[in-house]
C-alpha cells in the first residue's frame, strides 16, 4: 500500500449508506477503504485501534451508536482521525461543520479545515439549497411560514422500508411523517436560517432512488413582492460556477419534472415554476437521495477533508 494514500474507515459499512460511500471511493484511487474483522464490528477496543490507525472516519450508524464512536475517538486525543457522521446525531451539534459545501459561499472552505464534519439529511439538502439564497438575499423573511413537500425513493427509508416495497407490501405512494416531528427539522431550519418551524410533509413512492423537494409560495407574502425571475436571479447568482449545484432555466409554462433523472450522480437541480399574473411559484429541487443526499455528498466532504480534488 502507498504510504501517499489516505486512509478511511466506514463505521457501518454493511448499511445502505455505507455501501454506496465504499462503492463511490472504490474509483477515488488517493485513498485505501480499511475494515474491520466482521466479528469485532460491535467490538470497543477494536474499533478503538482501527481509528488510530486511519486518516479519516465515516459513520454509518443510528444516532446513539455514532456518539458512542465518536467518544471513542476523542479518546485517542492527538491521535483521533478525522470525522464524517452521516448520522444525524450531530447535524446542529456545537463544533461539528454542516457538510452541504454550498452552503454559503466559503463553506467548503470550513468543511476543508474541520476534523467534525456532520453529513446533511437527504431531504434538508433540496430544502436548504432553495432557502437558504433567499433568505440571505433578503426576498424571504426568517419568519416566512414555509412549507416544504418532497418525495424520495423507498431506499432512503431503511431495510425493513426496503423489504416491504421489493417484496410487494407496501401502497405505491404514502405519506409519512405526520406528526410533525420529522428528525431532518431541526437541520433544515437551523441551516435555511428560518425562526419559524417549517412545516415538512415527507412522502415515498414506489421507486427504489430519486428525490423531488417542492416549496410552494404566495409572491405576495414576500418581502418587496419578487417575481419568479427575482427568486430565479438569486439562486442562479448564490450557485454560478458550481460543480455539483445547477439552477435549471425558469419554466413557467408546462412544467413537470420526475425524480429519478439525477441518479447515481452527486448532483442537485434547481427549477422555479412561476407565475407572475397568479403570484404564485414553486420551487423544486431534484437529486438522489442515495446520491447528493447521503454517499455521494459524503464523499464530496470527505474529498475536501483530505485535501483531495474535487472530482
């Protein structure tokens, strides 16, 4: 093995997420993917000595499990490698960097310069992409009652999701999340600047990848009372020269869009479908949930951590 190559760990590797980080850094041929012996995988100590001895960390864990590796490998103190969470365990913990590096111009910047890097919900990931520049730009106020509708692919709801859908059990589209409660709020509002709670409607149909995240808005209700052009302008300014964000031309005529164009890509399309005689827009955004949603924006993080090009 090189001794130029960095070195990364996934904790969780046999999950859906983790499968998809290890096949996306399977072509990245800076780095070498170490693991652990099957039988040691729930082991402290063992875990504990595979941290040492790596460059950086992925976890792929449910929320108590990544906080219990990430105390170990405070542990190691001078020692501790680098951290990625796709857990969201930390997403608005203190001291960990939101890992959406267009964010705000300069953010891959942080993500670049952080040992604690928490990787974004899919669903938060279109929302705060279409927000967040509107918000900044002064043509959304902090307390605007928004709402946020999406629907992902079945395989961002887990195994016993993903059972049920391939084996023929579950209704070809439902909604979820109804309580309100939706553990990817506290991340999307925090990160969309919003002091109002959102609402968030979760869906999930019957295809296995693909996201489409829709934000419904009275023109009128906006500070100045923009045009979809302005609301266009402003996404198209906050995300020129992008690799992997693009704002798609205005469509305010037929519009329709479907989720799964973005699939196996680490990519995220903005659109704004508007009417100005109505006052009405709808903003979208589209990408897959396995992709920019979860391994692929993680391999983009963990790039920047290791000082690696972009790709």
């Amino acid at each position: 093995m090189s001794q130029n190559l960095k070195t990364i760990f996934i904790d969780g590797e046999a999950g859906t997420t983790g499968l998809g980080i290890r096949e996306r850094l399977a072509v990245v041929p800076e780095v070498a993917v170490k693991s652990i012996d099957p039988d040691k995988r729930k082991d402290p100590a063992a875990r504990k000595d595979m941290m040492a001895s790596v460059d950086l960390v992925v976890l792929c864990l449910p929320d108590d499990a990544a906080k219990e590796s990430v105390a170990l490998a405070d542990a190691l103190g001078s020692d501790a490698p680098k951290i990625v969470d796709a857990a969201t365990a930390h997403r608005v913990a203190p001291g960990w960097v939101y890992g959406f590096a267009e964010l705000e111009p300069g953010h891959a910047g942080k993500i670049a310069g952080a040992s604690r890097v928490s990787n974004p919900g899919c669903y938060p990931t279109g929302a705060i992409a279409l927000l967040r520049p509107l918000v900044d730009a002064g043509l959304m106020a902090q307390d605007h009652p928004v709402t946020v509708n999406a629907v992902s692919g079945y395989s961002g709801g887990g195994k016993s999701m993903i059972e049920d859908f391939e084996t023929g059990v579950a209704p070809a589209f439902e909604l979820y999340g109804l309580g309100l409660r939706h553990k990817h709020l506290p991340e999307l509002q925090a990160y969309a600047r919003l002091t109002r709670r959102p609402i968030f409607v979760p869906s999930v149909g019957n295809f296995r990848q693909g996201m489409l995240v829709s934000v419904p808005l009275h023109l009128d209700m906006l500070p100045g009372r923009p045009s979809a052009a302005d609301l266009h302008h402003a996404l198209s300014e906050r995300y020129a020269g992008s690799t992997y964000v693009s704002v798609l031309p205005q469509d305010g005529k037929n519009g329709k869009i479907e989720p799964e164009a973005l699939n196996d890509t680490n990519r995220l399309e903005l659109t704004v479908f508007g009417q100005d005689d109505l006052g009405q827009a709808v903003l979208v955004a589209r990408l897959d949930n396995l992709g920019k949603g979860a391994s692929g924006a993680a391999v983009q993080n963990i790039r920047l951590m290791l000082g690696l090009p972009e790709g």
